[in-house]
C-alpha cells in the first residue's frame, strides 16, 4: 500500500491549520471571558457604592435604635 506524498503533505497541513486554529479559538475565548469578567466587576462596584440617599437612611436607622435602646 502506497501513499501519496501529496497526501502526507495535505494531512500535514490540515493537521496544522486544525492546531492553529483550536489555539486562536482558546485565546479568544480567554480574552473575552477576562474582559466579561472586567464588565461584570466594574457593573458590581457600581451597584454597591454608597449613595447620599443610602448614607441617610443608613444614619436615620442607626439614629433610631437609639430611642429603642432606652
């Protein structure tokens, strides 16, 4: 049984295009979940950064366990 070395040279090929392409695939993806990450962890600081009005019903609450106290 003879192969072709067109055929060897052909499986090469496909074989690295194959390879390459899985490796582009897999940082691609790695850089799009660390930027999602990014996104998720700027959009959470966001949601939990004290405001004015959280300030002062924080104060008011604190305030009222004072009468409460006594």
């Amino acid at each position: 049984m003879n192969i072709s070395p067109h055929l060897l040279i052909d499986a090469v090929i496909l074989s690295a295009a194959l390879t390459i392409t899985l490796v582009l695939r897999a940082k691609g993806n790695a850089a799009g979940k660390e930027e999602e990450s990014k996104r998720l962890l700027k959009k959470n600081e966001q949601e939990f950064q004290e405001t004015k009005l959280f300030k002062i019903w924080n104060f008011l609450i604190n305030l009222s366990y004072v009468p409460i106290g006594f």
